[in-house]
C-alpha cells in the first residue's frame, strides 16, 4: 500500500489556520509504533470504493478512490478527503475527524457517534447518529432522523490557503436550517443545535498534526 506522511495540500482553517508540512526524510518504520498510521487509502470493494476497519489512524483518501466513496466502521481515525467527489458515505464510526472538501451530490452519515465532520455537500442526510458536530456549507438544510445531540456550524476550512469550490449554489445560513423528521411538535427540537462560535473547532487534532 502507498504511504505518505501527510496529505498533498495545506489544510487550515479560516481563522487561526493550521497547515501540513511534508519532512525532508521519513524514519524507518519502528516495530512497535507509539504514534498512528499515516495511510493512502485504496478502494477495498469494486462496489463500494473507500476505507473500512482502520483504528487509530490517519487517512488520506486516495486519488485511485472513485469519485464515491465509503468510510466505514472507522475508530479513532482522522480522514482527509483532498478533493471534491459525487458522493460520500460515513457510516458505522466512532470518534474521528474527516475534513472533506465539496461533494457535487449528497453526504450520509449513518450510525455515528462523537464524531468531527467538515464538509461542503450539495445535501447533508444524518441518521441514527449521536454527538457529532458539523461544520457545513450546503445548497439545502440538513436532513436527520432518530439523532440526538447533533450540532452545526458554519464550514471554515481552507485547503491551500482557499475555501473548496462547489459546482453548486451554496443557500446562505442553510447549515442551520435542518429538517428533523422524528420532530414534528412547535417546542424548539432538542435533538440538535447550533454550535456557539465559541466552541468552533480550531485546530486539527495531534495525531494528525505531525
């Protein structure tokens, strides 16, 4: 499998921007590894190109990944996806960050727990997930069934010092206009809110970070 130690372009964010840089020299690989893994990830299945059943890792979604791709059943990992795609698919994973850019059709997220995700799709579909923040820019609100404590944010990244480019009409605010279909009383919707600018994620996290 190829491997790289980081991601070909700089990702920060808006504000207070973090970048990657890539070291003259990698050290051999040791026998017991402290740190995680940083991987090119290669498409595991012809039907559903992607990631599957990596632990503790940092991921790059590789450039022979088609243009839809799954991540799936993924624990403790950092996910960078460094280009645009038709379609992305987050499903069964715990605790990771994907910085993703834009997505000319639709992002799910489908049973999910205490997870990061930025990302620019045309629609955002949510289900079966808990405690996951979104950092979003999207030509409509985002969707979500049976999730508790799911919460938004404007998208704020930048991948070589500039925000990704859409093939779509980004709809002003649509990050926090979202459609709960398991909600359907007028009281203010306990499922989700909107994340205090306070509270933005700033940085990316260590194990990404060296």
């Amino acid at each position: 499998a190829r491997r790289r130690v980081a991601p070909k372009q700089k990702f920060g964010f808006k504000k207070g921007s973090f970048t990657f840089s890539k070291p003259a020299a990698a050290p051999p690989a040791p026998k017991a590894p402290k740190g995680p893994e940083v991987k090119a990830t290669a498409p595991t299945e012809a039907a559903a190109p992607g990631v599957r059943g990596e632990r503790g890792a940092v991921l790059v979604l590789a450039d022979d990944v088609g243009p839809q791709a799954t991540l799936e059943d993924l624990e403790d990992c950092v996910v960078f996806v460094p280009r645009s795609l038709q379609t992305l698919r987050l499903v069964k994973s715990a605790r990771c960050h994907v910085f993703a850019q834009a997505v000319a059709g639709p992002m799910y997220v489908i049973h999910c727990a205490d997870c990061h995700v930025r990302v620019m799709p045309r629609q955002l579909r949510i289900h079966d997930t808990t405690n996951t923040t979104f950092h979003v820019e999207s030509a409509s609100g985002p969707i979500i069934e049976a999730c508790s404590d799911v919460r938004f944010a404007p998208y704020a990244a930048t991948w070589n010092g500039a925000a990704p480019e859409a093939n779509f009409k980004i709809k002003k605010d649509a990050w926090k206009d979202v459609k709960d279909f398991k909600w359907l009383k007028r009281e203010k919707n306990p499922n989700w809110d909107v994340l205090e600018a306070s509270a933005f994620l700033a940085e990316v996290p260590a194990a990404a970070a060296a």
